[in-house]
C-alpha cells in the first residue's frame, strides 16, 4: 500500500474512500473505509492490476 501515493481520484461529495496509483505503471488501489453508517475501523483494500503488472 505504501507504493500508491499519487492521487488519481477523491470525490468531492462522498467520502470514505479514494483511488491512487504508483508512477511505475498503471495499476491502481482502492481503498474504502467504513463503507457503511456505524461502521468503525473497517477499511478494505482492491488492487486493480494493468499493463502486465
């Protein structure tokens, strides 16, 4: 997860979650935190692998 720093995406009416990418190719992360109402502490994560990665 340390390696998807760059931004790719955060909505500007929703939140709990943001996509982020690595400079070296075009895979992407998604992470989503709480994604329901009452939810604490739950956060998953879905690696979204391209270009032979």
């Amino acid at each position: 997860m340390s390696d998807f720093t760059t931004e790719i995406y955060t909505p500007a009416y929703a939140s709990g979650f943001d996509i982020r990418g690595n400079g070296n190719n075009a895979s992407t992360l998604v992470s989503i935190r709480n994604p329901w109402q009452g939810g604490t502490n739950v956060e998953q994560h879905l690696l979204i692998l391209r270009d032979d990665a």
